[in-house]
C-alpha cells in the first residue's frame, strides 16, 4: 500500500521517538549503575523491574481498553492533521522535548548521587511515558487499516 509522504514521515517519526526514548532511557539506567548509591538489586529494582511494570501498564491500557485506545487512535489522527513529524519545527518540538525529560532524569541522578532523594519515580514516569509513546506508535498502524484513514492517506 502506498502512502502520502506526510503520513511516512508521520509513522517513522513516531517510530524514530520511542527509539530516541528507549535509548535516552538506556543510557539513564547505566549512567544510574555508575553513580547512585546502593546496591546493585536496588538500583536495578529502581530503574528497571519498578519501571518495566509501569511501561508495560501505560502500553497495554490504551492497546486493550477500548475507551482509552479510541481517545489514544483520535489524539494520534489529529496529531497527523497538526502536522507532526513532517515538519522540521515540530521534529525540533518533539527532540526538545526528549532532551528535557533527558536532562530531568539526568539531573535526578546527580542529585541523588550528592545525597539527595533517591530518583525511583522518575524512572517509573519515564517509562510509563515510552509505554505511551510505544501505544501510539502501534496505534498509527491500526488507524492505517481503518477504511477511511487509509483512504485518506494513500495516494
């Protein structure tokens, strides 16, 4: 099936944030193993099993509910019509964006480090967020099936 370039752009933008996502988180869990206190269970409770749950929660809620995924489906179409991920300003948006979860969760690290609260729950939030981001990245490829949308996105 053949696709307007806005929609391919639109899909792969999708797809290319939840990477960028998974690997700020990736390079948060190891920056977390060399520097925050504790033991090595601990931090891996912390950073990934706490998390895992929450990732997986915010990723299968809106896929099996079907009230949350026809909200997820429609915010996901009206983010296509804003135009997302087919501009350069709105990929510049959505990279400064990342870059500031990034920089949060990067500067929890460091202040746990020097003796401040351990930063369990940015860990969790940030994963529940890639669990969102993965949701409606899915979702992009449901809507694709839908008769009309694929009308309106073919060529």
């Amino acid at each position: 099936m053949a696709h307007k370039p806005a929609w391919r752009n639109f899909k792969r933008t999708q797809d290319l944030t939840v990477a960028t996502a998974l690997l700020i988180y990736a390079g948060a869990v190891v920056n977390a193993f060399g520097r925050l206190p504790g033991e090595p269970l601990l931090i891996a409770q912390r950073t990934l099993v706490w998390p895992a749950v929450f990732l997986s929660l915010s990723l299968a809620l809106p896929l099996v509910v079907g009230a949350i995924r026809r909200s997820l489906a429609r915010y996901v179409w009206m983010s296509f019509h804003a135009g997302f991920g087919q501009t350069a300003s709105s990929i510049l948006w959505g990279v400064a964006l990342l870059g500031g979860a990034a920089a949060l969760i990067y500067w929890q690290i460091g202040a746990a480090a020097a003796g401040g609260r351990y930063p369990a729950g940015v860990f969790s939030g940030y994963a529940a967020g890639i669990g969102i981001l993965a949701a409606q990245a899915i979702l992009v490829r449901v809507l694709e099936r839908h008769p009309e949308v694929r009308r309106q996105i073919e060529e």
